[in-house]
C-alpha cells in the first residue's frame, strides 16, 4: 500500500495545525472503516483514505478548489491511485471527479456525517459521543437549523452505496476503541 496508519499520522501533524481539523479525520478514518467492513471494502485502505482525505485543509481554506488537489499532489507515489481519486472525488463539486467507486462515494457520506455527529455530541449533557444514538442523528439530520454545515445531500450518499440511512448512521456510530 505505501503509506501505513503511523507515517500517515506523522504526516498529518506535520501539515495540520488545527486540532479540530485532525480529529475530523480519525473520526473520518472510523467511519470509514466501519463501511468498509460493512460494504466488504479493504479496512486498512479505506480508513487510510478517510484518515488522509483533509491533509491540505489548512492549505486549500483560501483556495478551496484545490483542496483535495493538492493532498493528491503530496501524496502521489506514496499511495495507490484509488485513494487518491476518492480524496479529489470528495471535493467533487469544485474538482469536477465525479464519485464512482464505492469507496469515493463513502467517503463523501462519512465527510458529512462526522460532522453531523460531533454537532449531536456537542449537545448532550455529558458532550460525550458514546451519548449518540441513531434516533439522536435521525431528528438532528432532519433539522436542517441544526449543524447547516453538515450537508445533507452528501450524507445521503450512503443511500448510493445502497446503505439506508439508518444503518448508515448505526455503522458510523460504531468506531474502534481509542475513537470516542
């Protein structure tokens, strides 16, 4: 695969500052890797994607039609091709890479969502995510004052992947230890 989990974290704190940013992408990373599961897609190439696909945010806030344009740039070489055309796919609105794959169009769903979920956590009392259940993100993602950020429309691309958005929201819920 080139890259692994470790140098893609040493990479990240290198290039990403903002803390928020950062914890975005893990929680990307396992979402991710629960579809992929779930899908039978590859784990570790899917969560690596998730993982990488905001690597030039901090670079690209100005310019935004070449934020996943330039993670691609970076990471040419170090990555097969498929990941690098999910992480330009995910931006597909300024990139014009339409999403194919399964994986390009899971990635775009889980973008979304993680948002969606740390907007639900943020208002539980505990702020905890372990606090989320699936009807929780049901009636906020129903909302649409709630999180405006959290694209709705991209969300439903689980419903591409033939997911319903109830298990979409379960399988995103459900995120490796050391990831709530």
């Amino acid at each position: 695969m080139g890259l692994n989990r470790e140098e893609a974290l040493k990479l990240i704190k290198e290039k990403v500052k903002r803390r928020n940013i950062i914890y975005h992408m893990l929680a990307v990373e396992a979402i991710m890797r629960a579809l992929a599961k779930h899908l039978n897609g590859d784990e570790e190439l899917w969560g690596l994607t998730g993982l990488l696909h905001d690597l030039d945010f901090d670079e690209t806030m100005e310019n935004p039609e070449r934020h996943g344009l330039l993670t691609a740039e970076m990471l040419r070489g170090k990555v097969p091709e498929e990941v690098l055309r999910a992480i330009i796919a995910h931006n597909y609105e300024r990139t014009g890479v339409e999403p194919e794959t399964p994986m390009e169009k899971a990635l775009i769903a889980s973008d979304a969502i993680s948002g969606l979920i740390i907007a639900c956590a943020l208002v539980m009392p505990s702020k905890k995510l372990s606090e989320v259940k699936v009807r929780t993100i049901k009636r906020k993602f129903k909302d649409k004052t709630f999180a405006k950020g959290a694209s709705r429309d991209r969300i439903t691309f689980c419903e591409k992947l033939g997911l319903p958005m109830d298990e979409f929201f379960r399988d995103s819920l459900r995120s490796p230890p050391g990831y709530k």
